[in-house]
C-alpha cells in the first residue's frame, strides 16, 4: 500500500487522542480543553480496472496540454441508489457494488495530532533524549468495502418513466404533462428530468446512454418521455411511409428531407415537431449539410424495422411464424420487407412447434408467442426459476438471449458461473439441454 510522502516512515509513534486536549495557558502553564470528536472512516478498496482508467486519465492530462486541466484532474466517482437499494459505485462507464468484506487484520486509521494535541506530545518529546514523529489513531477499521463489477440496473427506466409515457398519435400534446380542456380531472403525472433519472439509475453516464436508446426513451422540453413500442410503431410505420414518398432519389431509400417529414407529422397526425425531431434523431441521423429542402435525415432502417415488429408481438400468443412475418412486412412495406428477420426479436420471442395433424402433409410453420426480458426478474436465481418454470428444458440458443442483465454486456466468464451455479447440462438424441439444477 503506498505511503503518502507526509507520512513518517519509520521510527514513528502511534497514540490514541488524549480524552482531553492540552494547551499552554498565557502562563506558560498546561491548559485542559475539551475532548477532541470522535471519529468513524469506511475503507474503499478500489477494482484494478478503476486505477487503471484513474492512471490512464492523469496520462492524458500531462501528455495532453490543451486538456483543461481543473476539469480532467478529476476523475468521477459517484455511489447512486435509493435509500431501499444496495449502494453502487459508478465511474463515467462502468457499474460497481459496493459490498463490505471483513478483513482478518485490523486497519489502524492515523493522522498527524491536532495543533492542541501537538503541544502535547512537543512537551513530552522534548523531555526525551530523542524525537521521533506521532501519529494519532482516529479509528481501528475490522472490514472494508470492495467493489464488484455488475449489471446496471436499466429497468428501472421503464417502470419509472411508464406513467409518464406518450400516448400516441393525436395524443402529443397530453403526453408532454399538458391537459386540453375538459381534462380537469386527469391527474397530472410526474415527468422526470435526465438529472433527476440520473439520480436513481445504478449505472453509469455511458450506460444510461445506451439504456435510454435501447428503450426509446427521449428528451422533449427538458423532459424525458418513453416511446412505448405499440404507440411507436404506429408512429414509425407513418414514417417508414413518408420515407417512401419523401427519399431523396432510388439509389438513397433512406435519406429524406427532415423538415418534410416533420412537418408532414404535424399537420396530418398532430405530432408534435419537438417528438419528430427527436424521434428522427433517435432512429438515424440528420445530417448538418442541407440542400434546398433543409437538412437530411439517413435513417436506420434495420432498428425502425425491429421496433415495428417488437411492437406487431406485443400479445401475440402461439401464432404461425410465417403468418406473424407476413404481417411484419406488410407493415414495413414492400421496399423494405426484405429487412425482416425474426432474429432482430431476440429476447422478446418464443418459438414452439406447431402440433402435428393427420391433415398435414408439409412441416407446418412452428408458432411464436411473445416473451420479453423485460418482464423477467432481475435476481439470476429469480430469473432461471422463472425461465424453468416457462419451460421445463431450454436449448443454449433459445435461453442465452433472456439471460441478458445479468452480468455485464460481454463478461461470458460471469455468465458461465451463473449457468454452472443454475444449469444441468444434459447431452441426449437430438442435442444438448439446459434443466434446472436440483437444490442440494
């Protein structure tokens, strides 16, 4: 543990406080004060990952010189959670639980003596024939707390934004808090602010990023508005049509004019421009070069078809795979359609095969049925009960996609931990399954 250059190095004295402070009075006699506070520290023992990206960031400062130094001196480290949760510590990209471990050796925390306290020892030194540095012990530490990387807590975004959420077309002006006449006695919801989000998220700024995005949650008047998926797929299948209408020419399907189409959504579906603005945004990019028509919009047409299939399943229960598919691209439209793949659903889907009949000749289509990750609970324990409880064996493929969240994005070592803790591996005819483990 490396030493602050302050501290003594060797030959030093360790003390408890004095139950009283001493003083030398105007008489040059030993004065009594009153007691010195006690007081209380909590050791943070910091994962190697966090040095490393505090180290990398003083490299940067002193390579860098036109870095504003104040600002990138300080590398942020924030513990977020509500009182009833257990507490996070979150750096600008990463989540971390704080969880106290108990430590075999005592840790004495010390500090040089207070100016008072220091007369003191000066006193008792100088009556010695040699002068060696004091330290006070202000505190004896028998446990630390460790960090240990998890999962952000994401979900928490919709169970928290849901009340507050927008209500479709036609429904613009309700959905940013307003209410028509006549809407007296509608109660009037919370919105939230991104800060006041920030606050009770356990993630970190980059993770809340990518959270906000993937469940479509965007800023409108300083507020944030969740788009839920069967009000937005309305809302994109309108935009996927005027895209159609609007494109800039055969050879670019997905770049169209953005005033066009802001404006289009206002006057036929009273969309409100700032929802537009920021939807557009969410679902591509506008480009800053314009031309006579203002400024372009290249949208991502694989993600606007995913969330308008995401929202076609929303209820859907044991229904012909291919009929479900047909739906999909008559919902895109025939330019698109060839973007519909099933696989853009994972995570929101089961597939079941359809009952064999002594009518049927050909394989019949295997039927699906809607299943989301969001519904699942968050705990692993929680959440391959629940799984094994939905179906009493899994195949690899088919499970993994619902067991997102549960360790971070990419940690295959911790999700193979949970599968080992979870899991029985059974080799047999037609291939490898998953089943619950049995408790011992």
């Amino acid at each position: 543990m490396p030493v602050g250059s302050s501290l003594p190095q060797r030959s030093v004295v360790l003390r408890y406080p004095p139950a009283t402070t001493s003083f030398i009075n105007a008489t040059g006699r030993e004065g009594e004060g009153e007691a010195e506070s006690e007081e209380s520290y909590q050791l943070l023992e910091l994962a190697p990952e966090i040095i490393k990206a505090v180290e990398a960031s003083r490299s940067r400062l002193t390579s860098d010189s036109t870095t504003d130094k104040k600002d990138a001196s300080i590398y942020p480290l924030t513990i977020k959670g509500k009182p009833s949760d257990d507490a996070v510590l979150c750096t600008p990209d990463s989540t971390f639980l704080l969880r106290t471990v108990g430590i075999s050796n005592s840790i004495l925390v010390c500090r040089t003596p207070s100016s008072s306290a220091a007369n003191l020892d000066s006193i008792a030194e100088s009556r010695s024939d040699t002068v060696k540095p004091t330290l006070q012990i202000r505190d004896t530490c028998h446990e630390i707390l460790e960090c240990v990387p998890i999962s952000p807590n994401l979900e928490r975004i919709r169970t928290i934004l849901k009340e507050s959420a927008w209500k479709g077309i036609n429904s613009s002006s309700a959905s940013l808090g307003k209410r028509k006449r006549g809407d007296a006695k509608e109660k009037k919801v919370k919105r939230w602010t991104r800060d006041q989000l920030n606050s009770v998220i356990q993630a970190s700024d980059e993770e809340l990023e990518r959270g906000l995005r993937d469940r479509n949650v965007i800023e409108v008047d300083g507020k944030m508005l969740l788009l839920p998926p069967k009000e937005l797929k309305e809302l994109l299948s309108i935009i996927l049509s005027l895209l159609t209408i609007h494109n800039t020419g055969p050879s670019t399907p997905n770049i169209a004019p953005s005033r066009q189409l802001i404006s289009s959504l206002e006057d036929d579906h009273e969309v409100s421009p700032a929802i537009t603005e920021r939807v557009l945004r969410l679902f591509g990019h506008i480009s800053p070069d314009q031309d006579e028509n203002g400024l372009n919009w290249k949208c991502d047409i694989k993600r606007i078809v995913k969330c308008i299939g995401n929202g076609l399943l929303l209820g859907v229960r044991e229904k012909k795979l291919d009929e479900f598919e047909r739906e999909w691209k008559e919902e895109v439209g025939e330019e698109f359609g060839d973007e519909v793949d099933i696989k853009l659903l994972e995570g929101e889907y089961l597939i079941s095969p359809a009952p064999m009949t002594s009518l049927t000749f050909s394989s019949p289509s295997p039927l699906i049925t809607h299943f989301s990750l969001a519904s699942l609970p968050l705990q692993p324990a929680q959440r391959f009960a629940d799984l094994f409880l939905t179906r009493q064996k899994w195949s690899p493929e088919d499970i993994l996609p619902f067991l997102k969240g549960l360790t971070r994005d990419g940690d295959v070592k911790a999700r193979d931990k949970l599968v080992a803790k979870f899991v029985r591996v059974v080799k047999e005819k037609d291939g490898v399954w998953w089943y619950p483990r049995r408790s011992s």
